[in-house]
C-alpha cells in the first residue's frame, strides 16, 4: 500500500520513445496502438452536435464510455513499461499518457493503492482540460462539471489497473467557475451511490424523447440576451449574465440608471439595449458625450438656449432633452459634466423640467436618463468636482459593467462576432482563429476591454490571408512566442531552441550582422533551400505567401541602397 501523499510524477521520457510518426504510411503509434492527431475543435463540433441531436445526458454517457475504453487500452501499457518500479511509477503512465497524449495536465495530490486488496482511493487535480475549453466555447459556462471523456478516462484506466471496477467523480470543475477541476476515484462498492455511477457505463440505446427536446428549445429560446438595433449584446460570462440581468429589470420602469465601468467596456450598447426594451423603444435615443462639449456650450447643448442668449444664437435652438422627448438620453462621461450644469440636471431629475439658456420659461420634459461614467463619483464629490445630492439621485439603480478581463468566457464569442463583422466590412474570408490565438486573447489583460479587443480583430482580419484563420502574431505582433514541440527525424518530441538562443546571439553578433542583416539573410537562405518556390520557403519560415514576397521585396530594396 502507498503513502496518502505521492511523490511527484516519474521522468515520463520511456512513454515519449514510444511515441512513433510513421509518415509515409499516414499512421502514429503509440506502442503498437495507432493513434490520431485531431483538432480538439472537431471534437468540440462532435460534442455540439450529439448536444443538439440526442441531448446533454446521453451526450454526457455516451462521451465517458469513450473514454473508458481508451483507458483501459492505457492501463495495458503500465505493467508492460515500468513492470519494476513501483506501484506507483507503474500507476503514474495512466496520468502520464493523459497528458503527453494532450488531453489534460495531471497532478496527482494524494493517492493510496493496495491491488493485492483491492483498495484504492485517489485524488488528482486537472488543469487545461480540452474538454473545459471546448465546451465553455460552444456553451459558456456550467453549472455541473464537462469533463466526460476524461473521467471516463480515469475510471477505465483505474479499473483495468486495478482488475475490478474503480470509479472517478468530478468533485470541481474549471468549466463551474473553479480555477482547476478536481476528480476523485474509489473502488465501486466504496462509493455510496455505486449502482448510479456504474449504470453511466452500462450500454444502452440513445433514444431521446421528443418532448425532451423540445424543452431544451424553449429553455434556450426563454434565455436570449438584451438587444438593441445592432443585434444582441454578447455575452455569456456570470459577470455579464448580472449585469444583463439588471439592465432587464430596469427596462420596463421609469427609473434612472447609472452605468459604471471602464472606458471601453460598452457602456453606450448597454444604454442602447435598455432602451431598445423598454417602452420608449419607438421614440428617439440621443446619446451626448459630456466630455467632448466645451464647458461654455454645454447646458445650450442639453437644454436648449432661446434667440440672442449668447453671440452667435440668431435663433432659438431645442436641448437634447428636447430631442429625446418621450425617449431615453444617455449623458456619457457624466463626471466631467460642470458644476452649474450638474445645478440644471438635478432639476430635471427631480421635476422634469428643463429651462432653456437665456429663457424664463420652464418646459416639461418625458425623458429617461441613463447615464454613464468610468469616473469614481464618490471621490468626485470628495474632491468637490460632483454634487454629492446629483450623485445620490443618480445613483438609485447602478449597474457595473465588467472589465473584459472579468469576463474571459466572453472574449471567444466576442471575437466571433466581431470576426464576421469586419469579414462582411472588408470583403474578406476568414474562418476564425487559431487555437493559439484564442489562448493568447483569453491571457491578455485587455486594458482598453471590448473596444481594444474590436480594434484587435479589425486588423487581423486585415492581415489575415484570405481562406486562413487568423493566427496569434496577426492579433498581437509584438507577443513573445515559447518555443515549440516538435516532431524530429526519428519521430520523437523534442522542443525547438528559441530564436533569442545565446548561440545564435554570439553568431550574429560575430559575424557583425544587424537585425535586418539577419532577416535578409535567413530570406535569402530559406528562398535558396526551397529552389526559388516562394510558397516553399514561406511555410519553411512560418509565413505566408504574400508575407515573404513583402519581405523578400524589403531585401531588394536594401540591396539598392
């Protein structure tokens, strides 16, 4: 029997020497088992479409006898490869498989084994879970944990190790909001709730009722986001599903609302989503930026100035308040707005009254205000630059919009969305985003949030090849890369020397070459070796076509000078 907390995980470099490509017949091997490289992607749309076709339960079942039966191929290499190492060592090639095998990051946090007497009980965290990243991608986030194949994995792996059924649950999940998932495994008739969990393993037929389904529909029908005449807001993160939330609520009421946040979260489309669902969706929506006005002209522009109240007024002009009568004006940047002015929008506030500049005479007014700052008014009011009573009326219904960097379930359908927006707006074809690409936007802090991100998606597409997905140096040029794992001659895995190497260092430098020196000559090499076939030596390089022939004509030029 082993101790309750295991050593760390043995050198996994006799799994990886049995890892073979084998190129010119189309196979990889992996002890004599063929293997597959497939898209987690295409796993993903497989996973999608058993959803929508034959329902989340059977999807669920159906997913995790899958990854039974792989594990217990696994679990046939254990005793095979380390058949004189310890218990242990000899259970680690399941977990150790698991990963090289990309699926999940294991790391095992206690672990106890007696095959001999059938006991096990095993604790092990997961982190970068595939199934986690396809799913939340395809569905946002959980309620109940996703990771189907991979239990499935652990269980079928456990118990071929194991000889008796030995089953896992999954105890915390990624996808439910956690930071790692978790699984838990004991030998079946430990488990108090054994004839459940063996009857997920059980073959049956996938016969789903119609009326199920139906029902999935209109749950999904019941949840559709806030909109305005741009389409849907988007988003699926618990920090955007509260603040939607809210918006909601407020739309059917007359009441005042405060939208708070960063500058570039999207505070303006929130504004424009609330009044697209409130009552006075039919009558104007004006939107005036306070900071943009000059101090001396701004309460004309809202409240209107009669003929001759100051030069250059022959005439009498309506407010914005008056435009939007029987509408929604949003007021964005309210804490730059003046303090006398700040005076006049209380008094709409609180009356619905507005008095143009230079007039005496009052005019009622049907608007509702939202109004939006990424200004702390409290310390406004502190510092004296806001009314603290303006800030109280104001502040009776507040609803926070989220940074970007709060709603990471957000940024893939974002970016989605904004994809086919510049596609249609450029006139190009772009398929998505590379795996990469999507990792580096879900790691990047996104100082200027949902504005950033759409300026980030526009030149992409615009960098983008045609007919090629839109690749992470496209989106973020200047992102330093990790070096790669490769496949070498002989079919093993062996991670490339970075480009900044030392060696590389000194030779350039020894050689007296500049960087453009270095770039001209790396061109020119990879252009040489492919025989002159620019597609050639563009793929050598990492580039595309049209990426070199720029390049290749950068050369040139310096040639010349």
């Amino acid at each position: 029997m082993t101790g309750q907390t295991p050593p760390p995980l043995p050198p996994d470099a006799d799994l990886r020497r049995m890892v073979h490509f084998s190129a010119g017949d189309g196979r990889i091997w992996l002890a004599g088992q063929r293997m597959l490289l497939v898209h987690a992607a295409a796993l993903g749309e497989l996973r999608r479409e058993l959803m929508g076709t034959i329902g989340r339960e059977q999807t669920r079942r159906l997913l995790m006898r899958a990854g039974y039966s792989s594990g217990e191929r696994d679990a046939r290499l254990a005793r095979q490869v380390r058949g004189d190492a310890s218990v242990l060592d000899m259970f680690a090639v399941g977990p150790q498989l698991h990963m090289l095998e990309g699926a999940v990051q294991v790391t095992p946090e206690s672990c106890e084994i007696d095959v001999a007497a059938g006991r096990f009980h095993g604790v092990f965290r997961w982190d970068h879970s595939w199934e986690v990243e396809t799913h939340v991608r395809n569905f946002g986030p959980q309620s109940e944990p996703v990771c189907w194949m991979l239990l499935g994995y652990a269980s079928g792996y456990t118990s071929a190790f194991m000889g008796r059924p030995t089953l896992f649950k999954e105890v915390a999940c990624a996808a439910c909001g956690q930071p790692n998932c978790r699984i838990e495994g004991r030998v079946l008739p430990d488990w108090p709730d054994a004839e459940v969990m063996a009857r997920d393993y059980a073959e049956d037929s996938m016969i789903v009722r119609l009326e199920d389904l139906q029902s999935q529909v209109d749950t999904l029908r019941s949840t559709l986001q806030p909109a305005d005449e741009l389409g849907p807001l988007i988003g699926r993160s618990k920090a955007f599903d509260a603040a939607a939330l809210l918006l909601r609520k407020a739309a059917a009421t007359q009441v005042t609302v405060l939208l708070t946040g960063e500058t570039g979260v999207g505070k303006e489309r929130f504004a424009r989503a609330l009044h697209a669902m409130s009552p006075r969706a039919g009558k104007a929506f004006v939107a005036v930026n306070c900071a943009a006005l000059p101090a001396d002209l701004i309460e004309s522009e809202l409240f209107g100035a009669e003929k001759g109240a100051f030069t250059g007024a022959g005439a009498a002009r309506p407010g914005r308040f008056e435009r939007a009568d029987g509408g929604t004006l949003m007021l964005d940047e309210l804490g730059e707005l003046p303090l006398t002015a700040q005076a006049k929008l209380l008094r709409v506030l609180q009356q619905g009254e507005i008095e143009r500049l230079g007039g005496t005479q009052t005019r009622k007014v049907d608007v509702r205000v939202v109004a939006a700052t990424n200004v702390d008014l409290q310390a406004a009011v502190a510092s004296g630059r806001f009314r603290s009573d303006l800030m109280y009326r104001l502040n009776v219904y507040p609803i926070r919009i989220p940074p970007l960097r709060e709603r990471a379930d957000d940024i893939e359908p974002l970016a989605a969305h904004l994809l086919a927006r510049f596609c249609a707006l450029h006139g190009k074809s772009v398929p998505g985003f590379t795996d990469r690409a999507l990792d580096a936007m879900r790691g990047y802090p996104w100082p200027g949030n949902v504005r950033e991100l759409e300026n980030l998606i526009e030149r992409g597409v615009i960098l983008a090849s045609p007919g090629e997905p839109v690749d992470v140096h496209e989106l973020f040029p200047t992102l330093p890369g990790q070096p790669p794992v490769t496949v070498n001659a002989a079919g093993e895995l062996v991670r490339s020397a970075p480009s900044g190497s030392p060696a590389l260092y000194d030779e350039m430098i020894g050689r007296g070459l500049s960087l453009d020196g270095l770039e001209d000559a790396l061109i020119q090499e990879a252009v040489a070796r492919a025989g002159g076939n620019l597609a050639a030596a563009a793929r050598a390089l990492g580039l595309t076509r049209p990426q070199l022939s720029y390049r290749l004509q950068r050369v040139r030029d310096r040639a010349k000078e």
